[in-house]
C-alpha cells in the first residue's frame, strides 16, 4: 500500500504538530518577560488610568 499526500501531511501533523503548537505556545508565554521589555508592559499596565489631560 502507498502512502498518499494525505496520510503523509497528516503523520507529519501528528508527529511534529504538537512539538511546534508548544514550542510557540512556550515562546509567546515567555515573551513579556525578556529583558527589554518592562517599559512596554509598564506602559500598557498604567495606560487605563490616563485621561485626555495627561500630559498638558
């Protein structure tokens, strides 16, 4: 029996799949907390408490 496209793709998904879905899932987790990236998360955390007179 030959192995169609479909049964090829579909062990790739099965056996990669899951390895790149954490691998991505683990990068995007990790992301806010590189080092560069506290004065970001620290002007998104405070940017609800400004109002239309913030900084005249």
């Amino acid at each position: 029996m030959t192995a169609t496209t479909y049964d090829t793709l579909r062990a790739a998904a099965d056996s990669w799949g899951l390895a790149v879905m954490t691998v991505v899932f683990l990068i995007l987790c990790l992301w806010p907390f590189r080092p560069g990236a506290r004065g970001a998360a620290d002007n998104a955390a405070n940017s609800i408490f400004e109002d239309d007179n913030d900084g005249e």
